[in-house]
C-alpha cells in the first residue's frame, strides 16, 4: 500500500521536473506537454491525470519548484545580512553565478512571455518577484535603522531597482558569454550599492 502511495506522488514530481528543464530551455511557448511527457518518460495521459492542462503544470511549478529556487537564490541570504558590504558580495557572486538556463533567467523569461497573456501565470509570477523585492527592501530597511543605509534611501523603490537591475542582467546572460562584460556589470552593481551607503559622521 505504501509502495502504491508514493507512486502518484513520485510521478507528480517527475513531470515538475521535465516541465522544469523544457520551460527553462525553450519558454513557455515554446514547450509542449509531449517533450515534457517523453523528458519524463510518462504518457500524456500520466500528466493530464495530475495537472489539467499546460498553464496548470507551469503554475505548479512556478509555484512549488521556481518560487523555491529563487528563495534560496535571492530572498534567504537577505535575511542574514547585516551590511552593505555583505550585500556587495552577494551580489558580485550572483553577477558571476547567472547563467543561461537558470532558475533566474526562467523567471524573466517567462515573466516577460506571459505576464500579459495569461493572468493565471502572471499572477504567480508577480508573487515571486514581489518576495524577493520585499526581502531587499527589508534588508535596506534594517540598514536604515542600523545606520549604515542612508536615511534619504527609499527601501521599495530601491528593491524595485535592484531586482530590475538583475532581472536584465539575466537577459544579458543569454546573449554574451563574454567575462569582460561580467565584471564590467558587477563593479557597476557595486558601484551603484555604494551610493546606499550612510555618510560619514566626518563628512
């Protein structure tokens, strides 16, 4: 019986993951349910049993899957900064992390292929980038009162900002694997997070 109970869910999970590599490869648009159904080496019929049609499967895996990657990614590492300079380095890493194909550039992608076309999807969508915006500014917020964020900053639209800010560069990714251009980005993000910085008592 348990063998039996842990089937359906075991299948659930392996058309996440198909629908995980072919929407992050090829889009929304571009994915059909039969490349998702052969990655996963299940029939179609397996899939509808779990999900009614294609905008169900991504929302579910936008929801359980994506939304979890981009927590650990973007939103948990916020929680335990208390610095603008340990924000400099997470994000000069995540600058030289961002590749094409990830949980990231999945997010932009699909955001800017469906957010218009499908509410379903888009709302799902808007709710992830909203809690990584809200962790930003909930960490520029905490700066503000420990004193090493300026007290002229505005947290939200600085967040909003900052998450554009890397949301193209995740774009950038897809077209140029140039090194140069990488670093040339992340001494900019740097750059720009040094003018967040509280001034000096001295000056």
């Amino acid at each position: 019986m348990k063998q039996r109970e842990k089937r359906p869910a075991r299948t659930r999970q392996a058309i996440l993951d198909a629908a995980a590599a072919e929407f992050s490869r090829h889009g929304y648009a571009g994915t059909g349910l039969g490349a998702i159904v052969a990655r996963a080496d299940l029939t179609k019929g397996a899939l509808f049993h779990h999900f009614s049609d294609k905008q169900a499967l991504a929302a579910a895996w936008i929801g359980e899957n994506l939304t979890v990657s981009i927590n650990e990614l973007w939103v948990t590492p916020l929680h335990a900064m208390d610095s603008l300079d340990a924000l400099r380095i997470f994000c000069r890493a995540r600058c030289q992390e961002l590749m094409p194909g990830d949980a990231t550039s999945a997010l932009v992608a699909l955001t800017a292929e469906t957010a218009a076309a499908a509410s379903v999807l888009g709302a799902v969508l808007a709710a992830v980038l909203a809690t990584w915006r809200e962790a930003v500014a909930g960490l520029l917020e905490r700066g503000k009162s420990g004193g090493w964020i300026h007290r002229s900053i505005q947290p939200a639209a600085e967040a909003g900002f900052l998450v554009a800010v890397f949301c193209g560069f995740s774009v950038m990714t897809q077209a140029s694997t140039d090194e140069g251009t990488r670093r040339a980005c992340a001494t900019a993000v740097e750059g720009y997070l040094e003018t967040l910085r509280a001034t000096s008592p001295n000056h």
